[in-house]
C-alpha cells in the first residue's frame, strides 16, 4: 500500500539507495510491480464486495420462506464479516461460516437452518473459487 500511495517518495529514497547506472532499470521494476500491487488491490476489494453481498443474499433467503428464521435480522453484520475476513485466504471464509453458525445456533434455527448455513457456505466458497476469483 505504501508503495501505491506514495510512489514519489519510495522511488526517491530507494534510488538514493542504489547507484544512478541501475536508476532507470529499477524505475521499471518498480512501475511494473506498483501496477501488480494496485491490481491486485482492486480485485480483493473487488472480491470482498462480491462475497459480502452474496453472503447477505444467502443469509436473507430462507427468510423469505419462513419468517421464523432467526437469522435474517443479522444478515447485514454476517455479510460485513463475511466481506472483511474474505481478505484472509482459506482460514476467513471458514471463520465466518463458524461464526454464522453459532449466530444461527444461538438464535434458535432449527437443524435444517444450521445444516442450510453449513451446506450454502461450501458451495459460496467453490463457486468463488470456480467463477469469482479467476
């Protein structure tokens, strides 16, 4: 992020670092890798922004059906987790599924709810691993 943000300031401090015969190849290097870094950036934003919305979706449907699933109303707050522990390769979707289903235990679902948020948060990860991240 540093590098993104304040590219006058990296490049100079680094080329007073090296001597001026390896300045310009570095320039380069250092160009390619900032275009690398902010792509990336903007797909992981990007990433967190699909997983959020669709986890607030998932969340949200069995609700549309029986208005007694408790876990409609914590959707919004799934859905943010959900978005910012997407940042966390393999370990945070795990996490949020963890936590989703304590939420939904703890708001007494019934064993169909808790098999449901299980079932539907393997299938969110595979879908993103197949359609969303390539």
């Amino acid at each position: 992020l540093y590098m993104i943000r304040s590219r006058d300031n990296f490049h100079v401090g680094l080329f007073k670092l090296l001597p001026e015969k390896y300045g310009k190849k570095f320039d380069k290097i250092l160009e390619k890798i900032q275009a690398n870094l902010g792509s990336w950036l903007v797909g992981q934003i990007t990433l967190m922004l699909v997983i959020g919305i669709a986890t607030y979706f998932i969340i949200l449907f069995p609700g549309i059906f029986d208005h007694g699933f408790g876990l409609s109303k914590y959707a919004l707050v799934i859905a943010v987790i959900a978005g910012v522990l997407e940042a966390v390769p393999n370990i945070g979707p795990t996490i949020t599924m963890i936590i989703t289903f304590f939420i939904g235990a703890s708001s007494g679902i019934s064993i169909f709810g808790l098999i449901y948020i299980l079932v539907i948060f393997v299938i969110l990860q595979q879908a993103e691993g197949l359609f969303v991240v390539p």
